[in-house]
C-alpha cells in the first residue's frame, strides 16, 4: 500500500504514485471518475486516503492488493444497495475487484448522490443559522 507505519502521504498523487503501475491507473480512473462527477469538490487526505470534500467528506477511495475501496458513507451505500448487492462490502465501504473494470455510472450516480446529500445538510444548517439570527435580533430590546 501506499503508506507505512512510519510515513504517510500528503496529497492524492503521491498515494497513487506508491502502487504498482496497474493499480496506479486503476487509481488514476477512480479519481478522474469521482471529480467528473463532483467538479467543485477538492480532494485531500484523510484517514491516510483519498477523500473527496465539499460541505464535508463526500467519498473515499484507495487501493489495495486485490481491490478498490469505496467510502461514500452508510447512506451512499443503502441509498444504492441493490446494485452494490454484487460487491463485497459492509455497512461503509465497497470492494471492487482490481482485476476487472470499475462501475463508473454507479460511482458516477454514488457520487452525485453524496454531493446533493451534503449541499441539502449545508443549506439546512444556513437556514437554522439565519433562523436563529432572526429570533436574537428579534428578541433584543
């Protein structure tokens, strides 16, 4: 894998860089794959992997020796459970064999999912905030 004990890896390249050629473009097409789909998301790393941010983590990814994880939440995975149901997976993370080609519209749709799910929460808490705002300024004499 890309990271040891001892090192972690700072940005989203340098994780691909530390995995065999074959995964690395397997890596590369996952990546590509998440930021098509989420154009103003940014990516970072964390908990050691990649992760796709806008209004807060939106998904995961990262490689391993015979499969891809996919991190898009407990509600990605529910709200697309049956075409998950051919994958190995658990109640936040899908496995996708490395050695065949990676569903890119059901990323695609994950993924926008995700991304209205996280805009949706941002606004609700914008309009709590002007909410309470209104009721102080209200409530001041």
């Amino acid at each position: 894998m890309a990271t040891t004990m001892n090192t972690a890896v700072k940005t989203v390249d340098e994780y691909i860089a530390g995995f065999p050629a074959a995964t690395q473009v397997k890596l590369q097409q996952f990546r590509n794959i998440i930021k098509k789909a989420a154009p103003k998301a940014t990516e970072v790393i964390s908990y050691g992997i990649p992760t796709f941010v806008l209004e807060g983590n939106l998904v995961h990814f990262g490689g391993y020796k015979n499969h891809l994880g996919f991190y898009p939440g407990p509600a990605g995975i529910t709200a697309f459970k049956e075409a998950f149901s051919i994958y190995k997976g658990s109640k936040g993370a899908i496995q996708f064999p490395i050695d065949k080609a990676l569903p890119a519209s059901l990323i695609t749709k994950v993924v926008k999912f995700r991304v209205k799910q996280n805009l949706d929460k941002a606004a609700a808490k914008s309009v709590g905030k002007k909410k309470q705002a209104t009721v102080k300024t209200k409530t001041t004499p």
